[in-house]
C-alpha cells in the first residue's frame, strides 16, 4: 500500500530532554513559549524605554513591538519565523495571549463604575455622544469603501457595526494613564474626558457585542437574534445573581486586612466561567470577563487588592502577546498601490476628523474654551484594543504630543494676582493665611490636624485656608487608575461621601470632623503622578490656589527606639524639586510625635514653640509663621535672638542687618510690650517671650538650644545668615534641605532633644522668574549689629 510523503506536522510535545541527549527544546512547546516570551518582554520593554521621552503609554510600545516581530520586520526572515515562531506553536501562543486579554478586559471593567455615569453631567454626556456619534457615521462611510474594495463578501450588517465601533470607541485606560502622566488627571478637563470616555467605553462595547451576534454563520436569520438574545440574558443574570455575590465578597474584605486566597480564586473562576458561557452563546469570551469587570463592587478593599494581584501578570507578561500574535499576522509591506495607502489614510482620517470635530464642536456649544476644546477633542481620539493596528498606532500616538500643544494647563494659573507668597506677606496684608500640607499616608495626618490647629491663629472667620494633598505615586498597575475614581468622584478628590472604610474615606473622616470642630476649611487635593514629576503636581497646585506656604514632610521618620528610619527616597528629592521650584515659601516638618495618638479638643490644645533667630529671610519667615501660631490661646512662643560677642565675629564674615530684619525685630518687640501692658493675672491667652542671647562660640548656641530642648515645635530658616550662623560647626550632613540648624536640631549630640522641627524658606522671586507675584528687592539697607541691645 502507498504511503503520502505530505504529512501534517503532529503537535508539540511538551518539555524537551534537553540538548545532551540531541534534542533541540524549540521543537518543543514550552521552552519555545518561554523563549518567545522572553524575546517579547525585551523588545517592548526597550521600546517602552526609547519612548518614554515622548510620553507614550506602554501599548504603543507593545503594538509596535508585535509588528516589528511579524512579518513587516524581523519576519521577513523565514528562517527567524520557522525558528522562533513557527506555525505549529502559535495555536499555544493564541490560546495564551487571548487568555490574558481575557483577563485584561476583566480589569477595563473594573475600572469603569456605572454608578459614575450617573453622576455624569451633561456637558460630558453630550461630548461623549458626540464623540460616538460622529465617527460612528463616518465608520459606516468607510465600510462602504472597504467592502467595495478589499472587503468584498464579508457580511455587511456586522462589517458596519465593527468599523462604526472601531472608530467610534475611546480607550478609558489608555486615555486615564495618558491624562496622569500629562498632569491633566485631576483638573476640570480630565474629569470632562474620563467620564465622557465611561460613557463612550460602555456604549462602544454593547455596539460590538452587537456586532458580534449579528456575525454568526448560523443559516437561519433567527440565529443572530437568539444570540442576542441571549447576550442580554447573561448581563441580566450577571446583574441580580452575580454581583450580590460579589458584594458579599467584598463585604468580607475589611481594609488593613489580606484578601483571602480562596475569595481571589473564586473571583478569577467566575471571570473564565463567564467567558466560557458568552463564548457558548456566539459573542467573544472577552464579553463575559468584561461584564464581570463592569458590576464588580467597586468600593472596598476587595476590588484594589485584585488589581494589584492580577494585574502585574497579565499587562506585564500577557497582555504583550497579545500584540505579538496580532503583529504576526500583518505585513504592513502588503499595503502597496495608491488605493490602499488611500484606503489606509482614510480611515485614519476619518477616525480622527470625526471625533475630533464632533468633540470640538459640542464642547464649543457647551461653552468650554477654544484650547480646552481642542484638548479635549485630541483625549477622545484614544484608541485601545479593539481597534486597527495602524489606526491605534497613529491615533493614540499622536495623543499626547498634541493636547500639549494646543492646552497649557500652565498659561491659565498666571491669571490675576498672586501677591501673598509667604507668610509675611500674609501678615502684613491681613489678608487669610493659605496653607497647603502634602502628606504621604494616613499615618501623617494627626500630625497635620495639630499643625493645622496650630496655624488657625484666632477665631476670625475665614482666617485661614487649607488644603490637603495627598501623593500618589503613579504606578503601572491599573491599581493607580482606580485612584482616579476617587479623583472625580462627587467632584472633588478622593472626596468620598459613601463611607466604606478604606484609607482615603478614613482621611475625609478625620477632616471633616477637624472642619466641625474648628472650623477651618480643609479642602483635600489628589496628586498621582509618577515620583520623578510629582513635585510639578504640587507646584502647580500651590501657584493655582494662592498658597503663601507648602508644607512637606520629611522622608524620615522616627522608630520607636528614637533612632531615624527612611520612610522612602523618592520622598527626599520630591522636597528638594519642590524647595527649587515653588513659587512660595516652602517648609519642610520633621515629626517626633507632634500629632500625639489622640485628638484633643480645640480649648485643650497646648503647645509650646521656640523660634531659633539668626538672621536672613529664612529666619524672618519663620518668626512670622510663630507670630501667626502665638495667637492661639493654647500656644505659648519663645523667641530666642542669637548675637554674637566681639570675639565671636570672624574677620571674613561681613555684619550686618537689614531693614527688614530690624523691622521684625520691632515688630516684635512691640507685640511683646503690648501684650505686657495688657495681660492681667486671670488672663490665659497666649504669650510671647522675646530674649537676646549672646553667644562666643557654636558650644554656647548649643547650650542655648539645650535649655528649650523641652519644646514641643522648634521653627527655623533653613539658610540663616550672619555672624553667628556662619559660625556653626554642623559639619556636612546628607539633608542638606534641612539647613544648618535644622540638621544641629534633628542629628547632632550636642543637642538632645525631641521636639519636632519646622525648617522654613522663604519665597524670594528672582529677576528672571515667571512668577506673577511680588519681587522681593534682594538689596537691602544694612544697620550695624549691636551686641547686646536690639535695633
């Protein structure tokens, strides 16, 4: 009998025996997954790299990654193909990349919260039907086209939906990492662009499980409608059978506790137990892992624990191959003759034309500005994975660079004045006080309520103005994307008003309790930007919202055993951008315990600060902000003025004092003679002691500071200037933004105390700043010092 010399290849085996025993392993499957794996995460990842400078999202970099190693670049090369992706391993290559896409569209749904759409105003529910609408009508012109030419004999019906969804769809994940790595995640225009994108996200994919029951190659018409059908029976289910379970689920879950093993596991069941039934039906298994995403409570613990579990694995390693296999499977070489390229520049023409204008125009009509129209126009074209290869690229790639050009959020915080940058200005000005504190977790807050209380001075209403931010870094994980639920959510940040017991609901409790009680107003800010560019966010901030001081926390905090620990680096060069950068004073706090363990009401609240007097603007600005702090009844202010003898002043050092410096001095001295005069026995308010000491050397400054080493607050410039200042020996030291003194107070042994310490810098606009503020004249009238008798 005859045999056939063609042969289908059998499948892979497994696992090789290795090259010893003659076996090649990349005739085999999983060391050729593992190879192919490897090769992916490389390339995108040094494309991620290249990319970086133009702000581009991981997924171009992996799109243009996976048609690199398709057969537009490396696999031109038959022999790279039949090596590294042969046809044989594919079907396991598929089977995995689609199963972390899988996943992946389980995370998209998570990130979308249809109790957020009802929170949508109109402006964004008109642009995102506009969005939709428009381009929609232009993908159904185009299948026209397409179907005339190089789409002959694919079913019409569903062909049109597909192009009108294709074209129609803006990415919310996509568009979310984009709008934090530009700095526009939290203003009015992406709160605009992230709901619109919701609304757009959820629309586009009912369209495309649409699109995809009317696809089936059922011969009776009738099928199309029973999958349909059905499709809508399955949401339904997944409404009112899965979702009460799933907030049982998360119910379970209480913050500061590890979710357990077996709820994730049940979780990622119910995910791949969904697909499978949607795949059943007729519509994509992505649907059903999408779906799940979609009703998936939102609040809670549970839902951010998954994210962070699920996530790094399926986008870090999946979700790359992905593109690889859809990269493998174009040949951008094959796009040859002028009607393809014609064909090609239309659609992408008409994917941009028609959600940009459609976007421009209703937001126009909403009465929002020409430049935030256009940006707004540029944030809607994000593609994401549904889409067309070529058409994600040049779209979402062409995102980022263009909504910098035409929107600079920076150009709209110059407008008006901006006079009090310090808090001398403030108090010269009698105008409130606006403070804002940046804290890194909720373990900074008591600390922050007390320096706050601290700050509000007397009961004038409206004396002073806070804001609280919080920093976040932004991270790769959709975890960080979740946070920007927070950001929008009711309109301001993290601003929560359905208590679920997470950390950021546990911050909004402790302020709105501290707002009842003393009734500042503390108005809680968001910052999720990636560590090397936070600092940007904070400077933004304060110059948009007029602070007079940023107050930042030092990156070290105190053990139990008294001894320094680094809560984080990253938190160190923050400090020192924000220190070159601010366009107002900036002070950094080092805590040892000021917020105490419990909050203590207003009329019990004591404290006791000493300002540590030099000289220089540093130290001008920090007596200000005690002189400011000594009108609460509970404080008590000393001020120590150093002066040093005649045997103290060295020869290089010139001695003087400015104007400025003379005039704090008698402003002082005047506050302290008034309260004198008219302080009776039975008086409790605060009170302000004045003394001039005079200091032969650095030993005797430190014994001075040892005799208020039982302070509870120690404020200091970070730069004093004059004799006795450049006579200390603090030797060199690793933070140097804490300055000479506040180095001697937090790490020296001449000086043992465990008082807090406030270290100050006083804004000082230089000739060339941009800054809108007033200039401060770096020339002063100088006075000669007086040793022992004050100006």
């Amino acid at each position: 009998m005859g045999t056939n010399d063609t042969t289908c290849p059998g499948p892979m085996k497994a696992t090789s025996n290795g090259v010893f025993q003659g076996e090649n392993p990349l005739h085999y499957a999983l060391p050729l997954l593992i190879l192919q794996i490897c090769i992916v995460l490389f390339l995108t990842r040094a494309l991620a790299f290249l990319l970086r400078p133009l702000r581009q999202p991981r997924v171009i970099a992996e799109i243009v990654g996976g048609i690199l190693l398709g057969p537009s670049a490396l696999g031109k090369s038959s022999k790279f193909l039949s090596t590294v992706f042969p046809a044989k391993s594919l079907t396991v290559l598929d089977t995995l990349a689609n199963l972390g896409l899988l996943f992946f569209l389980f995370l998209v749904g998570l990130e979308l919260d249809p109790k957020s759409l009802k929170r949508t105003g109109k402006k964004a529910l008109s642009i995102a039907l506009a969005g939709i609408t428009l381009p929609f009508i232009f993908g159904i012109g185009t299948s026209f086209a397409l179907r005339s030419s190089i789409a002959d004999g694919v079913s019409k019906a569903p062909f049109l939906v597909f192009m009108g969804v294709a074209l129609s769809i803006t990415a919310f994940p996509v568009l979310a990492r984009i709008l934090a790595e530009i700095k526009l995640l939290t203003t009015d225009i992406g709160k605009i662009a992230l709901s619109a994108a919701a609304v757009n996200d959820v629309a586009a994919w009912i369209l495309l499980a649409l699109a995809v029951a009317l696809s089936g190659d059922g011969s009776s018409p009738l099928t199309s409608l029973w999958v349909f059908l059905a499709g809508c029976g399955f949401v339904l289910f997944c409404i009112f059978a899965v979702q009460p379970g799933m907030q049982w689920l998360a119910k379970r879950c209480p913050e500061g506790e590890p979710v357990k093993e077996h709820y994730v596991c049940l979780t990622l069941g119910v995910v791949l137990a969904a697909s499978f039934v949607t795949d059943l039906i007729g519509i994509h298994a992505l649907f059903g892992a999408f779906v799940i995403g979609v009703i998936f409570p939102k609040e809670g613990h549970f839902a951010s624990s998954l994210v962070e579990k699920v996530e790094d694995l399926v986008s870090g390693l999946f979700l790359p191959l992905y593109f690889v296999s859809s990269g493998l499977k174009t040949d951008v070489a094959t796009i040859q003759g002028a009607q393809s390229w014609g064909l090609l520049v239309l659609v992408i023409f008409n994917a941009c034309f028609g959600k940009i204008v459609g976007t421009v125009v209703v937001s126009l009509y909403c009465k929002v500005p020409l430049d935030e129209s256009l940006a707004l126009g540029f944030l809607m074209n994000t593609k994401g994975l549904v889409e067309l290869i070529v058409l994600n690229i040049v779209t979402t790639f062409m995102t980022t660079p263009l909504v910098l050009a035409v929107y600079k959020p920076g150009k709209s915080l110059t407008k008006g004045e901006y006079n009090n940058r310090t808090v001398e200005d403030t108090n010269q000005s009698n105008k409130p006080l606006c403070l804002m504190f940046c804290f890194q977790s909720i373990m900074n807050i008591p600390t922050i309520v007390n320096l706050i209380e601290a700050s509000r001075g007397t009961n004038r209403k409206e004396s002073l103005s806070v804001y609280a931010m919080h920093l976040m870094e932004l991270s790769e994980r959709s975890s960080a994307i979740l946070m920007a639920h927070k950001v929008r959510r009711n309109g301001l940040p993290f601003w929560n008003k359905d208590k679920t017991g997470n950390s950021s609901d546990m911050v909004v409790v402790a302020f709105e309790a501290f707002q009842r009680l003393s009734r500042v107003s503390v108005r809680p800010m968001t910052a999720i930007s990636a560590m090397a560019t936070i600092h940007e966010d904070i400077c933004r901030s304060a110059e948009s919202k007029r602070t007079a001081m940023v107050i930042l926390p030092f990156h070290k905090h105190v053990r139990l055993d008294r001894t320094w620990e680094t809560t984080r680096n990253d938190y160190r060069l923050i400090n020192k951008k924000v220190m070159e950068e601010a366009p107002c004073s900036v002070a950094i706090l080092v805590d040892r315990g000021l917020g105490g363990t419990t909050r203590v009401a207003s009329s019990d609240f004591t404290l006791v600060i000493t300002v540590l007097f030099f000289g220089g603007n540093d130290d001008r600005e920090a007596l200000a902000f005690a002189v400011r702090m000594a009108e609460h009844p509970g404080i008590s202010l000393t001020v120590i003025r150093f002066i040093p003898s005649e045997e103290f002043k060295p020869e290089n050092v010139k001695l003087e004092i400015t104007e400025d410096q003379a005039e704090a001095i008698a402003e002082l001295k005047a506050k302290v003679k008034e309260q004198e005069s008219s302080r009776s026995d039975s008086d409790i308010e605060s009170k302000i002691i004045y003394e001039d000491k005079i200091v032969r050397c650095h030993d005797e400054i430190c014994e001075v500071i040892k005799e208020y080493s039982r302070s509870n607050l120690f404020l200091v410039g970070k730069s004093p200037e004059g004799s006795v200042a450049s006579g200390l020996n603090v030797g060199r030291s690793d933070t140097p933004e804490l300055g000479p003194v506040g180095n001697l107070l937090t790490s020296s042994e001449s000086v043992s105390t465990s008082a807090s310490v406030l270290v100050v810098q006083q804004y000082v606009a230089s000739c060339d700043s941009p800054a809108v503020g007033v200039l401060k004249s770096t020339t002063k009238g100088v006075l000669p010092v007086e040793d022992s008798k004050s100006p």
